[in-house]
C-alpha cells in the first residue's frame, strides 16, 4: 500500500525495522519537502515487495554502472517524473537512500545519488569508493551525501 510522506509530522510508517528509523524517516521528509516545494509533487513511496521494478532499475543501473551491489533490505522505493526527470528512490534498511535523476532526452544529466541516514556507518560496499560531504537538515539532522555520473543508457 502507498503512502504519502508527511513534511510537517514526520513518522516513521514503513521504516520500523531500521535501526535509525526516525533519521531515515527524516531522510525521507526531506526529499519530500524539496519536491513539494521545488516541482509541487506529492512524494508517494511503496513497500519494497510492491516496487520491485523501481528497485530492480536502480540495482541494475548500479551493477552495471560501478559494478556495485547494496547489502541492505530495501524497505520502501517510489518511481515518478517531474520536468523530462525520471527520478527514482530506494530507501534502505540501513538507513541509506539511494536515488536516481535520469533526464529523459541524451543530452540531459543523469546521477546517482547516495543519502546516508544521520547515526549510520557508511555502507561497507560504499567506503573505499565514495567520498561523503556533510549537510544539515531540520528533518534529517545530518546527511552524509555523495553521488556518480551515470554514463550508459538504462
């Protein structure tokens, strides 16, 4: 069942199972603020189980792109489109948030980002090949944040 994240009461719906629920259901506020407030779009998000090919996309285009597989349990993911964006979300047990902005046209930008939930190690799979620049949130407290390029057709 979907669920439509809350700014203004941030709540933990479907993260229960993280071990920093209440930063990653900040995390996940957050972006839910910036596409209200940059796009109006309402950020919806689904159990893993009902977005497998949001996550599937998102798993394939990091094999294939840096050959990297993430060892958290997706929790929740959502998939939409603002502006000629395809933009996807994965949040992860873990804490992490994973999202993916893939503009539609060849000339457009496409990258991966990486979101890490304030209270979380970084992510073995992660360390030795990402840098992690510091920002604050007042939903999120601290996000550790870094991203790629991505460079092939997904």
């Amino acid at each position: 069942m979907s669920y439509v994240v809350d700014f203004t009461d941030v709540s933990t719906t479907g993260l229960e199972s993280s071990p920093v629920a209440p930063a990653l259901a900040g995390l996940r506020a957050n972006e839910a603020r910036y596409f209200k407030n940059k796009y109006d779009h309402t950020f919806t998000v689904e159990p893993a189980e009902e977005a497998a090919a949001v996550i599937d996309w998102v798993h394939g285009i990091l094999k294939d792109e840096r050959d990297l597989v993430i060892a958290s349990r997706p929790l929740e993911a959502t998939a939409f489109e603002v502006e000629g964006t395809r933009i996807a979300y994965v949040f992860y047990e873990s804490g992490l948030s994973i999202n993916v902005m893939y503009t539609i046209t060849d000339a457009g930008k496409r990258a991966v980002g990486f979101k890490l939930s304030d209270g979380m190690e970084v992510p073995e799979e992660l360390a030795s090949r990402f840098k992690f620049a510091r920002q604050r949130s007042k939903l999120a407290g601290t996000i550790r944040g870094s991203y790629f390029v991505i460079k092939h057709e997904h």
